[in-house]
C-alpha cells in the first residue's frame, strides 16, 4: 500500500480435522482497519493480540507499533495503536523522541 496508508489483514481460519501447521488453516484474509494514527506513522512492524481485558485495554483488540513517521523513513515511528475487531483505531502509546537518551543502553550496561 505504499506510505500512504495501510490496513490490518486478519486471516480467518476455518475448522480442519487433521493434523497439521497452523498456517495451512488459513486461507482467507479480511481487511479491518487501518493503522495509520493521526500523526500518519505508517509501516506496521508489531503486532499483538490482547489476551485479557485490562485498564484501557479489550481482549481481542490489536495492538500495533508504526516502525516508520509519516516521512517514512525507517525506524522514526513513535506510535503504538491499538484496533478493534470492528476496524475502530484509537491512540494506546506515544514516544517523545526528544525525550528518549542518545543511545539505547548495550547489553552489558
């Protein structure tokens, strides 16, 4: 979809008798939203299904990180989303980039 936009495909999987991969279930895909926030960070890199219903959070819901700004330059997103089932988008994080250290620590330090 290029970075003009781009949509969360859930994968519907349907019932087999046999034993076998996960991913040979899965046979169709449905698009339900886009996760492009308001500040238009684009690339989704994250993904998590949320497993229990807790604070803010639905179980169910998607939580998504945007690895790139708007600019669409590599590794400069600073949004997590979180989407319903339904495709409705809401704002679950946001990082000031001015505020993070020079340098994320190394292992060892």
């Amino acid at each position: 979809m290029g970075s003009t936009g781009a949509a969360l495909a859930a994968p519907a999987a349907r019932a087999s008798s046999t034993a076998g991969a996960f991913v040979a279930s899965l046979h169709t895909t449905s698009t339900i939203g886009s996760t492009v926030p308001a500040n238009g960070d684009v690339n989704p890199y994250g993904l998590a299904v949320v497993p229990t219903s807790v604070g803010s959070l639905t179980a169910g819901d998607f939580l998504v990180s945007n690895f790139n700004a708007k600019s669409n330059n590599q590794g400069t997103g600073t949004t997590i989303v979180e989407l319903t089932p339904a495709g409705q988008l809401s704002l679950f994080a946001s990082i000031d980039a001015k505020k993070l250290p020079a340098r994320a620590p190394a292992a060892s330090d």
